[in-house]
C-alpha cells in the first residue's frame, strides 16, 4: 500500500477549517491542523483526526509571518515525511466601513489573507513537485464577486486569492492542481453575531433558504483535494445556495 498523503489546512482549529480536517482524515489523509492561538482546540481535534486511523498534528503558526511558515513546513516534513496538500483557509473579518478602516487594518488583513496563502503554497508547492503530485485550496468567498459595503479590505484580498488561484494553476500544472472555493454564509464564530441579529433576513435573500453548515464547504474542498478531481484546475467553485449566481 502506498504512503499516506499529507494535508496542512491553515486556521484548521475551527469552522470551515476543522470539518476539513476531518474530513480529509476520513479521507486517508494525515492531517495538520495550523492555528494562531487557540492551542487546545487544535490538539484535540488531533486527537479526533487520529481515530480515523491517521496520523495528526497541531502547529501553531501566524499564517502572516514568512519563518514561522518556514518552520512549520520543516516541522511538517520532518515529522510527516512530505506534503502534498495544502488548504488555505486560515482568515478573519472585520466590519468597517472604507472611512474607518485604518491602514494597519488593510494590511493585516492582506498579510493574513493574501501574503499568508502565497507563503504556505510557496513552501507546498516545493514539497508537491519532489513529490510530483499535489493540490492547493484557496478559501475566497462570496464577497471576492459581489463586493462589500463593509469590508472593502476582505473583498479585495479575497479577490485576490482568485488571482492568485489562476496564477499558480498554470505555473504549477500538470502535477499540481490550483482551485479556490467561494463560500457563501457559513455558520461558524466568524459570523455567529450577523446571523443572530440578521439571520432572518439575510435566510431570505437565500434561494436555499439558510446558511451552509461548515461539513458542506468541506465536502467540497475535500473533493478538489482527491485524485478524481484531477481535471480541474484554476477555477472558483461558488458554495453560496444560489445567493449569487455568477
Ligand atoms: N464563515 C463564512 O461565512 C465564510 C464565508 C466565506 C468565506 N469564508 C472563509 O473561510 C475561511 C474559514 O472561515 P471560518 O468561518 O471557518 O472562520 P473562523 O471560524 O473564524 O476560524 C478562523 C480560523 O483561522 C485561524 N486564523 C486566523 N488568523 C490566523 C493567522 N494569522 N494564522 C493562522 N491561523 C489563523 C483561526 O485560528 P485560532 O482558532 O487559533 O484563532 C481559526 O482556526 C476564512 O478564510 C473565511 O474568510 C468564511
């Protein structure tokens, strides 16, 4: 039997990024689940990933820092033996309007966003050519297509990841498929205080009528991380239960 792959998801502790780990755990992946700093939520989802029968580790790192990406990519290969893929998926929001956002506000959140993704796949990708196999995910979102009018900094560096998608799919081809994925509202701490003050009312803009269960986005991303979907690469793939159809 050939050796497990190896799968990073970046801000893996919670939400969208948790259910990916264990989904690709269920899926036969060894698992590493970055975090930023909520260390025993990590760990034990670990553990949790360790009863499908594969292996698991907690690595804290600031997506935003270059070393600190470094060092847990060596820590990964050394203890894992390669990597071959990588979720981009650690992020945050803030609400703000353009007169109130703060030059340090923009870019953080291009560092966390932006600059974090482009480090961790600089790094994968290295790991994915010796192993001449490998899958890269994106986490963009609905805001990247229909703009905001309270987070012009998250649009915008989410929209970039989509750039960033499309770049690295043709630099990287063949071995190396490239794919982001746009959820649409996702219930998780993210957007906890939105759907309790609006969720009502944003349940009815929705075609589907709620908000996607974070299981949903990580079936999808565990999907374009398999050997099936082989044949696409590039592409933005929308999770939004028909809000935006574009
Ligand atoms: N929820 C939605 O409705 C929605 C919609 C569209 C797109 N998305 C995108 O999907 C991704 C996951 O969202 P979510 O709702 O699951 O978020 P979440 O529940 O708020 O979790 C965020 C995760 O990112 C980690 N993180 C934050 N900053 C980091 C950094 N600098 N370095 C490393 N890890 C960092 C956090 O680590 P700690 O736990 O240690 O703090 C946590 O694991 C994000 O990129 C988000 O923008 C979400």
């Amino acid at each position: 039997m050939s050796e497990p792959r190896t799968a990073l998801v970046t801000g893996g502790s919670r939400g969208i990024g948790a259910a990916t780990v264990l989904a690709l755990a269920e899926r036969g992946f060894n698992v590493v689940v970055n975090y930023l700093s909520r260390a025993q939520e990590a760990r034990q989802l670990a553990r949790q990933a360790e009863a499908q029968g594969v292996r698991a580790l907690a690595i804290q790192a600031d997506v935003s820092d270059y070393q600190a990406v470094g060092r847990m990519t060596e820590q990964i290969l050394a203890e894992l033996g390669g990597l071959q893929v990588l979720v981009n998926n650690a992020g945050f929001t803030q609400h703000a309007r353009l007169e109130a956002l703060l030059p340090a506000d923009w870019e953080r959140m291009l560092a966390v966003t932006l600059s974090g993704a482009f480090y961790c796949a600089q790094e994968a990708a290295a790991a994915m050519k010796r192993a001449g196999w490998g899958r890269i995910v994106n986490l963009s979102s609905l805001r990247a297509l229909t703009g905001s009018d309270h987070g012009a900094h998250y649009a915008a560096a989410k929209a970039g990841l989509i750039g960033l998608t499309r770049a690295l799919a043709l630099e990287l081809a063949p071995e190396i498929t490239v794919n982001a994925v746009a959820p649409g509202y996702t219930l998780t701490e993210m957007n906890r205080q939105v759907f309790a003050q609006q969720g009502q009312q944003i349940c009815a803009q929705i075609p589907l009528g709620r908000f996607a269960q974070p299981e949903e986005i990580a079936a999808l991303i565990a999907y374009l991380c398999s050997e099936q979907a082989g044949y696409l690469t590039g592409q933005t793939i929308s999770a939004n239960g028909g809000i935006y159809l574009g």
